[in-house]
C-alpha cells in the first residue's frame, strides 16, 4: 500500500476515553494539529461527550453524529489486578467495549487505532519484536490480545500500538512515576521490583509518535517504546535523582511479593526498531523522558 503523509489536511478525530491518563494526552497533542473531539465515562473535563463502551446505541449515536476519520481507542480498564478479580466485569469494558466500537467502525469506515501492551507476552524471553508469539500470563493480557485479534479480524484500516510503564504528568497521580514522587515526597518508603524488566515510555513521546503513524497512514501493528531496557527498580532510582528525591526509600523486592493476586511479565518489554525506522520521531531513552516529565509535572503545579 502507497504511504501517504498528512500535511496541512486537518482529521476529524474521537478519542474515546479522553479523560484516562493517556487519552487525556492523546487530546492534548492531537488537538495542536487536527479536528479532535473525546469522549469521558467517569470523569468529566473538556467539555467531552459522555459514552459508555457496554452501550452500542451510544456508540452509534456518538459515533454517526462526529464522523470521525479517525477513532483512538483509549477506553480502558488498565487495573491488572482488578481485571484478574473481575475478569467478567472487565471483559465487557475491555473485550466487548472494544467490539461494539469495531461494530460500528466497519458501518463509517474510520481508521481504528488500538493501544495494546507488552502483557500479552508471558515476559520469559523479552524484549519483544511486533511479530513474537504472544502468549499472556494474566487476564488483562488476554483481554488485549483478544481485542486485537479482534481488531485484525474485522478491520483493514488500523494501528495496534503496544507500548509499556507509560510515565508523566496526571491529574490523578496514578501511573508508577507519580506514585513514586508523592510516596517520597512524603517521606514514605516504597517497595519497587528489582527483577521486573521493561522499557519506560515518556507518555508524550508516545503520543508524537502515535500522530506521526496516523499521518503517515501506517496500518498494522507498532512497538511504541522507550529506547531502554531496564529494571523496575533501576527506572524508579534515576527518577528519584531527576525528582531530586531520596533514592534510600526505594526498597527492592522480588515480584512475587510486590504483586499476590496477579503473575506479571518479569523478563518484558517492547522492540521498538521497526516504528524507530520509519518515523522521524525519536523514542527517547528513560532519563530523556523523564527530566521532560519533570518539567510537565512543575508546570501542572502539582508539586505538594
């Protein structure tokens, strides 16, 4: 297929779940650069339009009323543990959310764009090439794999993007680097893996990179990562130094005590030389990332 690039033609593009962590910045950088409209479930901001995933006439309704060129799927539930207590009930967020959307793409013929995770490899031999079998671990893993599976069944026209360990600013202080800054800050110890492996994505970075795909009308799937390999625990070290932290309240512990209701990925993390060979962005390394994490942490002035 002839890879065509987007220059000054602006996309009419939904993000549904834009107020999640990363559709919150999907909207911020899209919004520079094209006709962008979210949608929330639970938390209202930007004046988003409200849409349940489990509702196909909403998702109609929404879907039909915007006439998206493009539609980021970022609607879902990313808590590893809760999917593995309550598989049913995230199935029909994650799983079937993500088929009633299809459902309705395949009427207006939108591109579909997927974020997936390095959880659907069972983290014995990372990091992983786009095209490694996937084999998940846990019940969050498998619900992505088969949303992807999903994807590639019924759609031509998509981007399945797996990324891993997103870190940055968030209004709700939820993902790993904000936890850590506020449990320190604090003076609290914080028990971090020392042999779980990953490669930390800088979240805006992500984001660049996700727009770039889009304009560049890439199709299939992408590793969008970080350029390093490492340690949980060595991750959040240089973060306490960037943060100017106290780096001895970060306590190493193996997996298995970090974590009891769930087995992750120990040896994970995403290959990222295919998207890095084709785009112009480039995907930064962990400290890159985070000292521009740092700076848009200071100007979110949630420094407490």
């Amino acid at each position: 297929m002839e890879v065509r690039k987007i220059d000054d033609m602006k996309l009419r593009i939904l993000i549904v779940g834009a107020s999640g962590f990363i559709g919150y910045h999907i909207f911020e950088e899209f919004s520079k650069h094209h006709q962008v409209a979210g949608t929330f479930y639970s938390h209202s901001t930007n004046n988003f339009i409200y849409l349940d995933v489990k509702d196909k006439m909403e998702i109609n309704e929404v879907l039909t009323s915007f006439s998206p060129d493009v539609i980021i799927y970022t609607a879902y539930n990313p808590n590893v543990e809760y999917c593995e207590t309550h598989p049913d009930e995230t199935w029909e967020v994650n799983v079937k959310g993500t088929a009633n959307i299809i459902e309705v793409i395949k009427k207006i013929g939108a591109k579909f764009i997927f974020f997936s995770s390095d959880y659907i490899f069972d983290g014995k031999e990372g990091p992983y090439l786009e095209e490694d079998r996937p084999n998940p671990i846990n019940v969050y893993g498998r619900q992505k794999l088969e949303s992807e599976e999903l994807i590639r069944e019924n759609l031509m026209d998509y981007l399945i993007i797996r990324t891993t360990v997103v870190f940055g600013w968030e209004r709700n202080g939820k993902n790993f680097i904000m936890q850590m800054i506020y449990s320190l800050r604090s003076g609290e110890k914080m028990k971090v893996p020392e042999d779980q492996f990953g490669t930390p994505t800088y979240v805006k970075n992500l984001c660049i990179a996700t727009r770039e795909l889009i304009e560049k009308e890439k199709v299939g799937i992408y590793h969008i990562a970080g350029k390093d390999l490492i340690s949980r625990y060595n991750f959040a070290r240089i973060a306490a130094k960037v943060f100017a932290l106290d780096e001895n309240l970060l306590i190493p512990v193996s997996s298995s005590e970090f974590r009891e209701k769930v087995t992750i990925p120990i040896n994970a993390g995403l290959k990222i030389e295919k998207a890095q060979n084709e785009l112009e962005t480039d995907l930064l390394e962990v400290k890159e990332g985070l000292e521009l994490a740092k700076k848009d942490i200071e100007v979110g002035n949630i420094q407490k």
